[in-house]
C-alpha cells in the first residue's frame, strides 16, 4: 500500500509539474492557481495508478493503449465535474476547442494524456520502480508524505466549500 501511495504522489507531483511548465510555455506564469496548496495534482496520480494496476490485470499492448487514453480522459472528465459542482470553480476549460465535452476534457487533450501516460507507464515507470526498491527511506517518508497531502486535501476543501457558501449567500 505505502508503494502505491509512493507512485500516487511521484505522478500527482509530475502532473502538477507538467502543468505549471505549460502554464509558463503559454502564459509565461509558472505557478498557475491549484486546487490544492501543496505541489500536487491529484488526478494525474489517480490515472497513473489505475493505468499501472490495469497494466498487471491486462496483458494485452492494445487494451493499454486503450485504456491509456480512456482513463485519463474519465479521470479528469470527474474530476472537473465534481470540482465545478461542489465548489464552483474550473481549474481548466476545453470549452473553446473542437471535440470537446462540458469543457472538462477534449480530444487533443486525451490525446495528448494517452502519449504521455504510455511513455510513463512502458518507460519511466519501470525505473521507478527500481528507485522505490533501492531506497528503503522512501517506506516512511511516503506515509508522512501522504499525511501532509490527505490534510491538504481536507482544509483547502472545507475551506472552498465556506467561500463557496460565502459567495451563494451573497448572491442572494
């Protein structure tokens, strides 16, 4: 369990990466605003572990491949469904390019997720796993690690929720 929170965090932390260097590509910002305070993006982490749980399950190159662009895709549909929902915010909008659903997710863009989860899923996810097994600090750093994000998670959403229900009210 502490490995798969390992590669959890490893790929949430990627992700957050991964976006923040696309944010100062486009925009020339690097920090662009998160859900979350610390340097995390959840559902990048989520995909990843699904896709590395679905690489043991099916044996098949091509079902990976599949469900290299259909999880990701389904991860961040939830995901930015259940944020607008339950704390009317959208961290992205697709709404404005071609194949795209309720803004949430595109066809480019699952593209895009299903390159990048096959390269790490074939390529780098491998040498993680190496590295996980040779460093045996990573067995308790990782629990303390998870801690620190569970909480994160729960005080940014408690204190989205208030400003949420702030703002309803003053709408009224």
């Amino acid at each position: 369990m502490v490995e798969t929170f390992f590669y959890f965090l490893l790929y949430a932390f990627g992700g957050w990466m991964l976006e923040n260097m696309y944010s100062w590509k486009t925009t020339g910002l690097f920090l662009k605003e998160n859900f979350l305070k610390s340097p995390v993006k959840p559902m990048y982490g989520v995909a990843l572990v699904l896709l590395i749980y679905g690489e043991k399950f099916f044996h098949s190159s091509f079902v990976i491949i599949i469900l290299c662009f259909l999880i990701p895709t389904i991860v961040e549909y939830v995901t930015g469904a259940f944020l607008e929902k339950y704390f009317g915010g959208k961290w992205w909008d697709y709404s404005d390019i071609n194949f795209q659903l309720h803004g949430h997710v595109c066809l480019y863009f699952s593209l895009c997720w299903m390159v990048l989860s096959m390269g790490v899923l074939f390529f780098l996810h491998p040498m993680i796993v190496k590295l996980y097994n040779h460093l045996p600090m990573l067995h308790w750093v990782t629990p303390v690690l998870m801690s620190l994000t569970g909480v994160d998670m729960l005080a940014t959403s408690f204190k989205r929720k208030r400003i949420r229900a702030m703002l309803i009210v003053d709408d009224k």
